[in-house]
C-alpha cells in the first residue's frame, strides 16, 4: 500500500486567525500534490503555551472553538486526512490536554491524542506541566491499509512509547513538535549550553537540534517505522521538518525557518534493511538474548578468566 504525507511547518504563534490561515493554505497545497494526509506541528492550530504565548489566562477559547470546525469541514470538502496540533480545552479548572486531532477524509474526528509525557518537574510547577494536564492513551488508526500512531515533541525521550506502538502493529509514526519560536538572546543561550566548539561536529547546534533528528533516525532504524516530523518554523526554530524511513534515512527535509511543505511516500511494500528483524519481538517480551543459550560453567563463573 503507497500512502503519501504531507509534513508541514509554518511559523506558529498565539494568532489563530493566522494559524488558520497557514493550515488552510498548507493543506490545499498538499492537497494539489496528491498528499492523502497532511501533518501539522504540535498546537499549531492554538499556539503553544509558555513558547508563542504566557500561560492560558485570558486565552480566546471561542476563537479556537470557531477555527477547529473550518479545519474539519476542509477535511470533507478536500477529501484529505489531517493531523492537527492544538489544545483541548477541560471542565472546571484542569489544565487543558496539549493534543492532536486525527481528522479522516470523510471530515470526521476519529480520534484525539493527547501528550502523555508533558515536561516539567514532579509538582507541575514548570515546563509544560504548569500549562497542561497529561493523557493517558495511545492513538492508533488506519490510512488506506497503513497502521499510523501520533506523538508529541518531548515524547521523543521515551522509547518505551515507540516500543508500544509497535507492539500494536504500527507502520508509521506522526511526531509533532514544537522546537521553535525562541527568542535570539534564547537561542543563544542554548548553543552555548552545547558549548561553540561542538557545533561543526553536529548538524544542529541547539540540544533540541542535535538530539531530536537523531533520536528519531535511531527510532526509526530501531522500530522499523516511518516517521514524520513536524516543527514549527517560526524564528528561531531548532530544526527543520524532516521524514525518516524504517531503516533511519532521512528522505527529505524542509528549509528551518521557512514554511513548508515536503511530500513524502510510505510504501508498505517496500523492503528496507533491518538489522534485528530477527530478534525485535524477543527483546519486546523481555528475553534479553538472541540465538540459544548454552549450559557451560566457562559462562557462568565471571569472576575467572
């Protein structure tokens, strides 16, 4: 089964009216280049909190209840998948859900996944944690025969959420970030923490530009998935939007700080090489060695030579 995906990124802020726009605009173009599913960075729709914007206080939840309909209904209207970042409002006083939507081409929502792993300290007291309430579920959904799951952005440090989906059949993994909009004095500040002498050694320069892109090649290599990543472009961004396929190559890759979007092709019937094929469903039930175990007293005494 050939599947193609859209991975988008524009310059996300805490202007919905904007963001809007730059979705509309991004799917259609998918759309014109024969994408069946179009994917967005984490809350582009809304704006990220503690990034594009403050905190919640004084949000315009009923411009954001206005723009997530039209997004849908363009779904119907282009006949189209889409992988939407945003936020999802809560009762009472809770903190709301950073989430993706998973809108199918019928414009219909099938489904909401909301980050589980939100960063911050044990208190909820900084990071993501002092502007969002955790999820507790994986997503997984099908897009003509391709088994598809859905990440956010800091996930990216928990293997064990990778190995999950896998176990769950998963071909093709939708990550959506938000490694950007940071302030010059900002970003300055986080290539001197990498420390200037290791930059030409890497090709970020920025923690989340080093350790990002290359977690998710070794993800991808070590699950056998495909995997797009979306990021925002708005300046300054640590990295641009990129695609991977199962064996970690990077298939194709945007401009950072410039909006786009890159087509890419997920081919199930494609082989790709695999180096633990043989071997990955033993060490996902825990059985820690390939091949068979011998019975030898030269094995088990570690203490002699």
């Amino acid at each position: 089964m050939k599947l193609k995906v859209a991975t988008c990124q524009f310059p996300t802020s805490a202007n919905i009216g904007k963001n809007l726009q730059h979705i509309l605009g991004q799917i259609r173009d998918a759309k014109d280049r024969g994408a069946d599913v179009v994917h967005f960075p984490e809350a582009c729709l809304s704006g990220y909190a503690g990034q594009d914007f403050a905190s919640y206080k004084g949000f315009n939840w009923g411009k954001l209840a206005e723009a997530t309909p039209r997004v849908i209904e363009f779904a119907k209207e282009l006949q189209i998948w889409i992988i939407l970042g945003s936020t999802h409002k809560l009762s009472r006083e809770n903190k709301p859900h950073n989430s993706v939507y998973i809108i199918n081409d019928r414009g219909k929502l099938i489904d909401r996944y909301d980050k589980m792993f939100c960063a911050g300290d044990r208190l909820g007291k900084t990071g993501e944690l002092a502007h969002y309430s955790p999820g507790n579920h994986f997503s997984v959904f099908n897009i003509k025969g391709v088994r598809c799951g859905v990440l956010i952005c800091h996930e990216y440090r928990y293997p064990e959420l990778y190995r999950e989906y896998k176990k769950k059949g998963v071909q093709l993994i939708f990550h959506s970030y938000h490694a950007g909009h940071f302030r010059p004095e900002q970003f300055r500040a986080m290539q001197e923490q990498v420390g200037t002498q290791f930059h030409k050694l890497n090709r970020g320069t920025t923690l989340p530009g080093i350790t990002m892109p290359a977690t998710m090649q070794a993800t991808a290599a070590s699950n056998h998935v495909w995997i797009s990543c979306s990021n925002s472009s708005a300046r300054e961004s640590c990295w641009a939007s990129f695609f991977v396929r199962p064996d970690g190559v990077i298939t194709g890759r945007l401009r950072r700080n410039i909006a786009g979007v890159l087509i890419s092709e997920v081919n199930d019937q494609e082989e790709f090489y695999d180096s633990t094929i043989a071997w990955r469903d033993r060490a996902m039930r825990g059985i820690y060695h390939s091949g068979k175990l011998v019975q030898d007293r030269r094995s088990t005494e570690r203490r002699r030579l």
